[in-house]
C-alpha cells in the first residue's frame, strides 16, 4: 500500500475517538455569497434573528473590529481532500453576511488547514489573528490544545477527536455528552436489552489499531460489559487496511459473535461485511460507528446491506434523508443548495452548522462588547440546544454530562430508514442512562495545565 493511501486510512480511523493543501498560510473564505433571489431570513428554524443589521462602534477584542469578526475554521482537507467543514464554513458565513452579520460585523473565516499533522503550527496562527475558533475539527486536535489555552483562544468545535480535546477548557461544543460519560448508552441497551436480547452473550469488537480507537474501544467494552453484555471477541486491524478480510470473517464466526461494534474505516467494513456474507455468517446486528452515515458506505457496501443487519447511532441529529420532515433540516439543505452547491451536507457538516448558530446566537447576544469572555459564557447558559431544531436538546450550560436523547437507523442498499427504536420524544428517544466511565483514561487539557486561570479570560 502506497504510505499516501495508508496515512488515509489512519485518518479514517483517527475520527473514531470523536465523532471526523497548499502552504501552512491560512487561506481566507469570503464572507460574501451567491446573489439572493429574494430577502434573506434573519431567522433558522426556531431561532430568530440569529443574524442581524447593526452598528458596531468598537473592537473590543482581537479579530474584532467594528466591521468583522475574525474566526478560524481548523480542517484536515490538504490531506483528506474532504471539504466539508469549509464548505460548511462559506455556507452559513454567506448567509448570515447577507443577513446583516452579527449586530452588522460581517464574519470571516479563514482556513486553518491542519493537513493532518499540522494542527499546533495552525493553532499558533489563529492565537495572532482569530477571535475564536468556529465549526472545525482535525483528527490530531489534541496537539494543539495547550497553545490554544496558553493564548486564551475559544473553541466551537465542529467535532472533537482527541481525547485531550473532547472537554478541553475554554471549548463549546453543542454535541451533548461530557467526556465522562458513554455518548451510546442509550443505543447500546436497546440493542442488547430489547432488540436483540440473544446477541448480549457474544458480542465482537474489531477496531483500527491507532491510539484513540484503540482507548475508545476500551472504553465501549467497558460500558457493553457494564449494560450486561459480554465480549467474546476483539480484535485490532491495520490503520493502513487489510487485503484479505476473510481471517477476520471466519475468526467472528469461530467465536459465535452476534453483536459486532466496528471501530474504522466505512470502506473496511464494506470489505468485512463481503468476506462475512461469503462464508454465510449473518451477525444479529452491526454497530458501523456514525462516520459511516454517508451515501458513499451505502454505494461501495451495496447488497450485503440487505444481508447484514447495520445499525448506526445518531445520538440526537434528525436523519438527513427525511429533512423534508423537519423544517430546519430542510432549511440547512436548502442553504447548502444556495450557497455550495454540488456539495454534499453531510452529517459533519450539520454538526458543524449546530456550532455556528451557537457562536451567533452567542456573539449575538454580547453587543457592541463582543469578548471571549462574553460569547463563551452565553453559549454556556444554553439548556435546551436544538440548533433551530437540528437536533435534540442538550444542555450545554453543565460541561461532562451524559447523553439523554439519541436515535438510529439502519442501513440498506437503497439508503438510510429509521430503525425500530421505540422514539418516545418525536423522532428520538429520550431515556438513556448515564454511564461514567470508571477506567483511567486521558483526559482534557485544562486552563490549569498551561499556568492559566479563568479569571485570565478577557
């Protein structure tokens, strides 16, 4: 395997332990867009007038001025090719530009591409020029959280990968569920307490062998175990990818597994789900991780998704294929049609809008006086954050709490369907349990750890 398509696959798994170029120089988006055919909405979905016409009279902090806000948006797309994060980025910036901006600053972001292994050089640049970082994720953001703290920057985060990151001081991210706790509780009693009773004997993990996997893993066996579940089988594979998936195919055979919770790649799956349909083994149910919830794993999966059962956890986001159902999902659709079109609004991408109507609606709230201070304190006094209605409510104002609302569906060869859940709030369901993790594992970086207090945030 050529080390450029090895380095992929391990960036694919990379993005487990979450949720997933040119030069280092930042390159700046424009904060205009596509010409409106008709008045802009000042509103998304039931917030109302996140974005707004004003008259600014100070710069009350760096990247602020009474023009613009300057954020940075971090990505891995020099590396990956994948886009979608920036694309996520022009989209609502156009938007709400057109809409007058926060209090009439237009927003700018710029490109902090990462390109996989230079997330600390990127944190350095948005410290001299950025107000905060907004809607963005990098598989190694671990690497650049100390110099982040160290000069007070905040953090959106579209998704949060390293564990060293996921709860990190000084960071908002609108996904629910602390670090302390198991994000997919909920999922996972339902499949081995109600749907698929049978299968708590003999559960399987196989998980690509990289360090956040490979701790996520640890911590999914710890919760399965904890739910009543027993794992009979688990296993590492190559980050780079694997020839010849039949040796793991017979070995889940061997050890009668019924449950399988995959940790890598989509496309391995695809190739896992093809050798274990070859031998005639049927799993009870496949949990493919949400990384897999693109129309791509449905076309290179193909049939054996209507041989293998593939359930996936949304943990709360209403399913894109039914945004006709639910008027913000549709509205988010819509913009990306207007402002981006020919790119796919993925599941990241949704996540990463959740975030920039967060830092609006905060930005918005703080005035004319538009601090660090401000804009993550108010984003920290929401407790029923639906992002317009994108997704369940979560609480954003307690830091490490677990998850109550979450949803699935399953997989087939003609797309996404809603799995038979039992949703007792809509489209979710909204009684999981809290699980807190009790083994030892990395844990965020602090304000403390880089000589830092909160009373040093201005």
């Amino acid at each position: 395997m050529k080390p450029q398509r090895s380095l992929a696959a391990l960036i694919a798994v990379a993005l487990l332990a979450a949720g997933c170029g040119r030069s280092g120089s930042s390159t700046e988006e424009s904060p205009g867009g596509a010409e409106p055919a008709k008045a802009v909405s000042f509103d998304f979905g039931d917030l109302k007038r996140i974005c707004n016409k004003g008259d600014a009279k100070s710069s009350p902090a760096q990247g602020v001025t009474v023009d613009t806000i300057t954020v940075g948006t971090l990505t891995d797309m020099g590396f990956t090719k994948k886009s979608e994060y920036v694309d996520t980025a022009k989209v609502f910036t156009s938007w709400c530009n057109e809409a007058g901006g926060i209090n009439g600053r237009k927003i700018v972001s710029k490109t902090r591409d990462a390109k996989l292994f230079e997330v600390r050089q990127r944190v350095l640049e948005a410290c001299r020029e950025d107000f905060a970082l907004v809607g963005g994720g990098s598989a190694f953001d671990g690497t650049g959280v100390k110099e982040r703290l160290s000069c007070l920057l905040p953090d959106f985060p579209g998704q949060t990968v390293q564990h060293e990151a996921n709860g990190s001081d000084l960071q908002v991210y609108p996904l629910g569920a602390g670090h302390s706790y198991n994000r997919y509780e909920g999922f996972w009693r339902w499949l081995l307490k109600e749907a698929y009773p049978s299968s708590a004997s003999a559960i399987g993990t196989i998980t690509g062998d990289s360090p956040g996997p490979k701790i996520l893993t640890e911590q999914g066996k710890e919760s399965i175990t904890a739910a009543g579940g027993k794992v009979v089988y688990s296993d590492l594979h190559p980050a780079g990818g694997v020839a010849d998936w039949t040796p793991y195919a017979q070995s889940i055979k061997n050890k009668g597994v019924k449950g399988l919770v995959f940790y890598g790649d989509f496309n391995s799956l695809a190739k896992l789900m093809q050798a274990l349909t070859n031998i005639n083994y049927k799993l009870e149910w496949i949990d493919a991780n949400a990384n897999a919830y693109s129309s791509t794993f449905v076309k290179v999966a193909g049939k054996t998704l209507d041989y293998q059962n593939v359930l996936l956890d949304l943990s709360g986001m209403y399913p894109l294929e039914n945004a006709a159902g639910n008027p913000a999902t549709q509205q988010f659709v819509d913009l990306f049609k207007k402002y981006a079109p020919g790119k796919e609004p993925t599941q990241p991408a949704l996540r990463a809008f959740s975030t920039w109507l967060l830092f609006a609606k905060a930005a918005a709230s703080c005035g004319d006086a538009l601090t660090r201070k401000c804009v993550v304190e108010a984003a920290q006094k929401e407790t029923r954050w639906t992002a317009g209605g994108l997704i369940a409510p979560v609480d954003l104002s307690k830091k490490d709490t677990p998850l109550k609302c979450w949803n699935a569906v399953k997989a087939t060869s003609k797309g996404f369907e809603a799995a038979d859940f039992k949703p007792d709030s809509g489209t979710y369901r909204c009684d999981a349990p809290a699980y807190k993790y009790t083994g030892t594992y990395p844990k965020p970086v602090t304000l403390a750890a880089v000589g830092k207090s909160p009373g040093d945030v201005k």
